[in-house]
C-alpha cells in the first residue's frame, strides 16, 4: 500500500474522497486501522483519520 505524496503547498481547500483513500490495517496496535490524509513533513504536520475496536485502551502520548 502507498503513502500519500506529501503536500506542500495548501492554498486551497483539500479534499479527500475518504472511501477510495487508502487505509493501513494493523499498523499501530492490532484491530486499528489508519488512514493518512495530509502529511507535511517539513512543517511536522500529520492529519490522520485513525478508526479504533470497540473498547480499545491505549497508552499515553504526548509530544515532545
């Protein structure tokens, strides 16, 4: 599966077609599924759209 191509330049609004995007299952803890949408790395900038089990717990986080 392919990473989105990283955005630069945002000088209009972003849409994403969330049902054609694709989603990276497993990849953080087992049963949540994430799904990149806007990746800046220059800026330090991620926008994910992360879907989670019912009643999973997960650790703190902070950044730092």
């Amino acid at each position: 599966m392919t990473l989105p191509t990283t955005i630069t330049v945002q000088d209009k609004l972003l849409t994403i077609d969330t049902n054609t995007a694709p989603i990276l299952k497993d990849v953080i803890l087992p049963g949540i599924q994430v799904q990149p949408l806007y990746l800046n790395a220059e800026e330090g900038i991620w926008v994910l759209r992360v879907l989670f089990p019912p009643g999973i717990m997960l650790p703190k986080h902070h950044i730092t």
